[in-house]
C-alpha cells in the first residue's frame, strides 16, 4: 500500500475549481431568458449554442472522468449536433463570395476540338453538340427580339412614307450590288 500516491489533495482542488465553475456559470443559467431577450437574434443563437456546448462539454468531461466509453454515448452526438449550429452561424455571419470568375467558352472548344481531332467519333459528337448549342442560343436571340431594325418604327423627324422610300431605295440598291458583283465574277 505503500505504492499508492494520497490523491486527497488533487480531489481538494478539483473541488474547489468545480465550485468556482458553478459560481461562474450561476449568472448565465440562471438568467438566461432574460439576457437572451435583450439581444439581436444571431446573437441568442451564439448564445444559446455556447452555454448548449459549456454544458455537454462538461457532461462529456464527467463521463470521462468516471471511466464511461464517450465514443458510443449521446453525449458525443449532442456535441457534433451543436458544432453544427456553430458551423450555420458562421456561414450566416461570413457568407461565402459569390465566383466572380467564369468559363471561356470559346477557348474551351477550341481546346476540345484539339484534344479530340484524333478522335472521329467524338470528336463528330462535339461538333454536333457546338451546333446545337449556336442552334439552341440563335432560337433564344430570335425570340428575345421584338421586331428587326428595319421594320422600327419611323423615328421622330420622320415620317411612314419616307422610311419606306428610303427601305425600297436600300433594297433596290443591294440587289444591284449583288447582280453587278455577279457579273464580274
């Protein structure tokens, strides 16, 4: 028995630190309602999910201490709940930048269209994919326009008549150009 240290005066301790622990805690948990009332409410979510942390933090420290297997208790499970709660409330204080950076479509293409030039069979896949997307993003600009440039409205100096004039002279004119750059082909 002589092997055996007297532990009397670190139980001493130990309970004079757990009394104080139990004077420091008095004033949160027993007016917590009212405390939490009084603030804004991302902060009664920190508060209430430290004193929630404090608490099963302690539990887990007396369950350790008394030998218990804290791997396989709930208590385990309450604290990862409540770190958690800890993770929401900084993704609500410090949101995440929005990606300001964004893909060069063209360049990406181009690049496909290298890497797959060996390749037939894909790379016939991507030529039709390519010409589908143009197809799919022409549809999409025929149909976001209201009327083509000219069929407008006449603008304010000028009158129906003159814009139809000036539309068939427009007409009358690139038909020549057309015919005149035929024949000298």
């Amino acid at each position: 028995m002589a092997d055996v240290k007297d532990i009397t005066p670190d139980l001493d301790r130990l309970d004079s630190q757990l009394d104080d622990l139990e004077d420091a805690l008095e004033p949160l948990l027993g007016g917590l309602e009212m405390q939490a009332s009084q603030l804004p409410l991302l902060d009664k979510a920190k508060l209430f999910s430290l004193t929630a942390y404090a608490i099963e933090s302690l539990l887990f420290t007396s369950l350790r201490l008394h030998g218990t297997d804290t791997q396989s208790h709930a208590v385990l499970t309450e604290l990862k709940g409540v770190q958690k709660y800890f993770v929401k409330i900084k993704a609500i204080e410090e949101p995440e930048a929005k990606r300001t950076t964004t893909v060069n479509q063209e360049a990406a293409a181009r690049i496909l269209k290298a890497d797959l030039s060996d390749n037939k069979a894909l790379g016939s896949k991507l030529a039709e994919k390519i010409a589908e997307e143009r197809a799919k993003a022409l549809l999409k600009s025929v149909e976001g326009k209201k009327r083509p440039a000219e069929d407008a409205a006449p603008s304010a100096g000028e009158g129906a008549e003159e814009q139809a004039s000036k539309k068939k002279k427009k007409t009358h004119k690139h038909g020549k150009d057309k015919k005149q750059s035929k024949s000298t082909r």
